[in-house]
C-alpha cells in the first residue's frame, strides 16, 4: 500500500478524533516601542532605519546601573519607564517547543506543541512564552556510552553533530525562509550548547581533560559550524571545567574562539547555576563577585540563575567589574531582542507576527514527528527476513512484551519535551495491525526489571504466531545528572528476553528503547531472537512509525549514531 494512502486513514483514525484544539482569543504578548506612545516614539532604538547596532547601544545608555544590573540574568523584569517589558531568555525546545524551562506554559489557547521554530512563535503569539530564545541544540559529542544526555545529542560524529547543528539553528532562526538570507531577522533564536567538551555530567566530579588536538578535532567542530553555517544567536557555557578553567570563565574559549575565529554575534549564556558553581563548588573564583567578574570578563552575557542579582552591585562597587562590560553583554542581549521584532511596535503587524495558534500542532508538523521517528528506527538484525509481518492475515495472533511496550509519553518522548500533540503508544501501532494483541508488561517494577513475571510471560508468548519483546531503558537509567555505570539491560530483561525467545513458537522481534546503546551481545548470534530494531526515544508518533516498520508499510533506514560497545569495554 503506498505511503500516503495509508496515512491518511491513520492519521484520521488517531490523530484527528480526539485532538482537540479549540482557538480561541489569544492573549497578546507586550511589546516595546509602541508606535502611538509619543514618549517611546522618539527613542532612536525604536527606529527600525537605525543599525541594531546602534538602536542597542542607544537602549543601554538609557539605564541606570539597577536596571542593567536587573537585565544580565534569565528573568529580566521590565522597565516601565521606557516601556521595555519583561523578557525570559530560558526557554527549552529539544523535542519540541517545550515547557521544561520557565519560558513556556502550556496553560492557554495551545496546549500542547510538536514541531519548533514556527511552533515557537505561534505559542509567543498567544501570550503563552515570556520569551523567545530557545536553550538548544544540544551539540556535544556523544562519545561516552553511558552519558545520560547523550540521548538528547546527534551522537558520536562530529561531521555529523555539526550538519545536525546547523539544519536546526537555520530551521529554527528561520533562515530556511529566505534561502538562508533572512538578514539579521529571528522567527526565534537557537542556542548550541554546552561549550564545550561536556559529555558525562555526573561521572567523578565535573573537570575533563582535554587535549588541544581533540579539542580540535572532535569536541569544536560543531559550535563552529554552529556559529559560522548555522549564524546561531546564542551559545551556552557548559557546567564543566576544561583543563581546569571553567568554560563560562574561559576567554579564550569564549572571546578569543568564538567571538573573534568564528564571528559570533549572538548572546552567551551560562548553563543554569554556571556562575554560582565557579565559586560555591569548584572554588575557582575567591568570592562571589570574583565569579561575577571572571564570566563578564571572559565573555558571557546573561547568567542562567540569580546569582548576578544577588552580587552583581557589590561587585560594581567592589570595581571587579567595569560598567563597559555590563555594556557589552547588554548590547549582545538587547541585539537578540532587537532581531526578534520585539522593538518594532506591535508585533502582530510584522514578519512573523501574524504566525497563528492554528499552526501549532499542525498536520504538517504532524507528518514532520512521524517522518522523524520512522528515519531515526535502525534496523540492527533479521534474519531469514522475519520482518516484515504479514499485514495482511488478519488473523495473526501478537504479544507485545515488555516493560517498554505499553511506554507512556513520559519514556517516548526522551526529555526537553512539551505536552505532545497526539501521542501514538507503541501498544496503539501494534494493535492498528492486529487485532488480535496481546499485551504483557513482563516486569513488575518497570524498566528497572528487578522482579520479573517470566512465566506469566512465557505462556503468552507460547500461545501467539509472533512476539515483539519491548525493552531497554527510560530516564530512570539515564538523563540529566545520572550517567550509567554500565552498558547491560536493567535487571532481569535479560532474562526474559532469553526465556521468552527459547519458548515462542518463531523467532521473537527485540525492540529497544533507548538514548544510549545497551550491550546486547547475547542477541546478536542467538537463533531465536530474529530481529532487532533500536527505537531510541521516537516521540510522540513513535508507536505508529514502529509499527508500520514490523508491518513493512516502512522500510527503516536508519543508522547508529554511536557506537555500541560491549558492556566490558567501560
Ligand atoms: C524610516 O524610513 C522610512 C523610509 O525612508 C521613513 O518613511 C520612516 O519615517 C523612517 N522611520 C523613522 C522612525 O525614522
Ligand atoms: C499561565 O501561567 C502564567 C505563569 O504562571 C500566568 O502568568 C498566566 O496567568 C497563566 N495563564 C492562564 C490563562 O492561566
Ligand atoms: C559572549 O559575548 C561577549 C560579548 O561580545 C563576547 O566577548 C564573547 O566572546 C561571547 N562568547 C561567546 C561564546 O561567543
Ligand atoms: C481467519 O479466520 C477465519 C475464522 O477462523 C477463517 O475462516 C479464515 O480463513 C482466516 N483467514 C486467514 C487469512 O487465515
Ligand atoms: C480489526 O477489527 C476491526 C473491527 O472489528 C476491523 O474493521 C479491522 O479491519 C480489523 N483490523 C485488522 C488488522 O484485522
Ligand atoms: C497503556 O498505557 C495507557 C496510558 O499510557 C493506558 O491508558 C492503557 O490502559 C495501557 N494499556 C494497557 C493494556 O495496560
């Protein structure tokens, strides 16, 4: 059956009838330099005929110490008395607009979101986004298997993390709109992150050492291209130290390589409690307003945290930090706010103004979720050709095992994610094609697998022509903060994996979820185990891209982003 004729009977069976989405009157966002306020007309940063050069430097020398101060953190509070309202820089949008920073709510017209940059400013339209500068890609090399963000990377390739990185920052910057030649205008703003070097974030402290040739080779080539191809609007200092200098206190890293190489001209911003940790944990800076003046200095414009709010006046008063620094980062963030339209007047007159609440959740961006997940599922193993099923017997009798089976959005969606638009389980897909599933969640306790019903599980795999065993892992085995210290399928998978494969009838199908690889040598040459697909997390539409790949309505092209390792490599 061709493609398109057979999604759109799917896609109107399980997308359109219960997605609701009802558009009401948006809110509209505040905006600056509203054209019939006679006392904010006549400031020249208002004038679109100036440079954004000049319109900055023109808002910065209208502040007073306080309000510069007020602006160098995430949440810059208005100033009234220029009519500048309120901005928040940390916004999150990995797999898709996301409400996992505080810059994005989920509680109006929209509520729910899939796609990114043209997403992003129709969920800042309707009043529901206090910002628009979006905290991602995330573009660090994925080289340590058991890193717990390697999930949200591109994987291991530096060629390939910075092609990633650039079709990202121009899709979501907008610059695919004019051939690339969009100008100095931002739909909404990227940032590539962490800079630099940063994988395993939890694993026996936080320094790396790095030599300059890997450095070189490995661990920059991404924010180059980020900064150079991409013209991304914004870079993260990571958490981490290189070589013993924090990377948000580096100006070399920060001033010296990516200002000056690379011509950046966007705004840099710490990772979230990167200031505070250069002094509070690793002891580099002496006191808080050395901290303070180690970033400024080196380069960072606006801290993700408080801490500048805190001690930024006394390290004014201390003279550790010059006004012309404050200046400079202002200028870099007033730039962004500027290359937003969000000092042009009413906003919902301009370029990407008139970007509705209808374009969020589209079926477009639909289509582009279910796209992704079906290119990103690798086919690992099958042999004497198991897949595809046979869709169509309609008599087929399926067990669908497995603690990852039945996945909720929660292990589906990875992390970084906002509320989906329409989610698919993968139970959903599978029962699509065959009546006749049969569901068992093999575990009691989840991924973690410590207890296992593998009898119970045996004799429902006896009775059907097929089983696809769902395994792997979820973000209690890997995310943020939690890195693993070893490469094996959590507690007893494994076992039921062998027990169930020994049992069926046919050769058992393994599919795996996860971000990072897992070992599974015992599978590669065992004859009862006759496919294996790796999912990672494939997102909202996931269990339809899935299934249509068992069922051979897509054949899966996808290749490993990283390495799988045997378990005795760590
Ligand atoms: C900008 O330039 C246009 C065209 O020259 C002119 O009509 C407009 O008044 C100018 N705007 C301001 C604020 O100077
Ligand atoms: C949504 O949440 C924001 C932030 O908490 C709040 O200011 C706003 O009033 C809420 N909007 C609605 C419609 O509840
Ligand atoms: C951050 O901004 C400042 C201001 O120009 C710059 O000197 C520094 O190099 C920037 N950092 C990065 C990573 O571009
Ligand atoms: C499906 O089952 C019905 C009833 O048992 C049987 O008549 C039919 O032939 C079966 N179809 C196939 C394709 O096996
Ligand atoms: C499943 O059952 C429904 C109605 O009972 C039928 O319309 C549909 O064709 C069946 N699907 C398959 C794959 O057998
Ligand atoms: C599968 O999970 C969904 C929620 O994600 C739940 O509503 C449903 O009952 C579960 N199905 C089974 C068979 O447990």
């Amino acid at each position: 059956m061709g493609l398109s004729s057979l999604l759109i009977p799917i896609f109107s069976l399980l997308l359109l009838t219960d997605h609701k989405l009802v558009f009401t009157e948006s809110t509209q966002p505040p905006y600056s330099c509203d054209t019939s306020n006679p006392s904010t007309r006549s400031y020249s940063f208002c004038n679109p005929n100036l440079s954004i050069a000049q319109r900055a430097e023109d808002l910065v020398s209208r502040l007073t110490l306080d309000e510069k101060l007020s602006q160098l953190v995430n949440t810059a509070p208005s100033i009234p008395r220029l009519g500048i309202p309120s901005f928040q820089w940390w916004s999150e949008a990995l797999h898709g607009v996301a409400n996992a920073g505080p810059g994005i709510r989920f509680n109006g017209t929209i509520k729910s979101a899939t796609a990114i940059g043209t997403e992003a400013r129709g969920v800042y339209n309707a009043g529901q986004a206090g910002g628009m500068t979006f905290w991602a890609p995330n573009i660090n090399i994925f080289r340590d298997p058991r890193w717990g963000r390697g999930q949200e990377t591109p994987g291991e390739d530096p060629f390939v993390t910075a092609k990633y990185g650039v079709a990202y920052v121009r899709g979501l910057q907008g610059d695919s709109l004019h051939g690339g030649r969009l100008g100095k205008r931002l739909k909404a703003s990227a940032c590539c992150k962490h800079f630099t070097a940063y994988d395993l974030d939890h694993w026996k402290g936080i320094d790396r050492f790095v030599t300059v040739q890997d450095l070189a080779d490995t661990y920059q080539p991404p924010f180059e291209s980020c900064v150079v191809k991409g013209r991304a609007s914004g870079i993260m200092c990571a958490y981490n130290r290189v070589n013993g200098v924090p990377n948000c206190a580096d100006f070399n890293l920060l001033t010296g390589i990516a200002r000056k190489k690379w011509n950046f001209h966007g705004y840099n911003t710490s990772d979230c409690e990167a200031v505070s940790i250069i002094h509070e944990e690793q002891g580099y800076a002496k006191t808080p307003e050395d901290a303070i003046a180690d970033v400024l200095k080196a380069g960072m414009d606006v801290e993700c945290g408080s801490y500048i709010t805190k001690h930024g006046k006394s390290a004014v008063l201390q003279k550790k930090v010059p006004i012309h620094q404050i200046d400079r980062a202002l200028r870099n963030l007033f730039s962004i706010r500027i290359r937003l339209g969000l000092f042009d007047g009413n906003p919902s007159e301009l370029l990407f103004g008139k970007i509705g609440a209808n374009q969020v959740c589209s079926k477009k961006h639909l289509q582009l979720a279910l796209d992704a997940a079906r290119n990103g599922i690798v086919l690992l193993k099958n042999t004497e050709a198991l897949l595809p099923l046979p869709k169509t017997n309609p008599n087929i009798s399926l067990a669908v095992i497995g603690p990852n089976a039945n996945a909720s959005s929660l292990v589906v969606l990875g992390n970084y994610y906002g509320s989906p638009c329409k989610l698919v389980t993968l139970l959903k897909g599978f029962q699509h094609y065959a009546n006749n599933t049969i569901y068992h969640p093999g575990c009691d306790d989840g991924i973690q697998c410590a207890s296992a019903e593998i009898n119970q599980a045996v004799e429902v795999a006896k009775k059907v022509d097929y089983v696809v065993l769902v395994m792997g892992l979820d973000q209690t085995q890997e995310r943020e903060s939690h890195d693993r210290d070893q490469l094996d399928l959590p507690g007893k998978q494994q076992e039921l994996i062998n027990n169930i494969a020994k049992a069926s009838k046919k050769p058992v199908i393994l599919v795996l979820l996860s971000g990072g690889p897992v070992d599974i040598t015992f599978a590669k040459h065992h004859n009862k185990i006759g496919a294996i697909l790796w999912a990672g997390y494939p997102g909202e539409l996931g269990g339809l891209a899935l299934a249509q790949i068992i069922f051979g309505d897509h054949n899966p092209g996808g290749r490993l982003p990283i390495t799988w390792y045997p378990k005795d490599f760590v």
